[in-house]
C-alpha cells in the first residue's frame, strides 16, 4: 500500500540511526519498526526459535543410566540403605 506519512522530527531522528544501524533503506526500516511497535502493543513479540544446546555430561556413576528417566527417579528416590 503505498501512503503519505508525516513524521515527528524526533522520530525522522530515531528512523535514521536505526537506518545506519541496521543499513536497511527507509522503507524496510519504517516497516520492521512498526511491526515491533504493533506487536509489542499485542503483546506478542515475534517469537525465536527455541534452540537446544546439547552438552556432554561425562561419565556417570557407575550402574546409572540417564537414558531411562524413570528407572533414574526411582533409584534417586529410594530409602538409603545403612
């Protein structure tokens, strides 16, 4: 759609730096701001992709298996011997 805008000084100033920022042209940049200001407004933010950072965890005790959770849980939760 295209439209005439009239934009507040402190905003044209706030435009530019994103603009030098992000090195997007005007239009680019007007777009993606008020997508975050409506979204945001909504209360929902774009989401980002939930990313799961696997790490090793080394040895384990010996005879304890972290593959089977509830075999894990059931040993955990048992009485102490003494």
């Amino acid at each position: 759609m295209r439209t005439t805008l009239t934009l507040d000084d402190d905003v044209v100033v706030k435009v530019k730096a994103e603009m030098r920022r992000t090195g997007e042209g005007f239009k680019q940049t007007v777009n993606n701001l008020l997508r975050l200001g409506l979204n945001a407004r909504r209360g929902t933010l774009p989401k980002r992709k939930f990313v799961v950072d696997a790490r090793d965890l080394g040895d384990t005790l010996p005879g304890i298996s972290l593959d089977n959770v509830g075999e894990l849980l059931d040993r955990l939760e048992q009485p102490r011997a003494r």
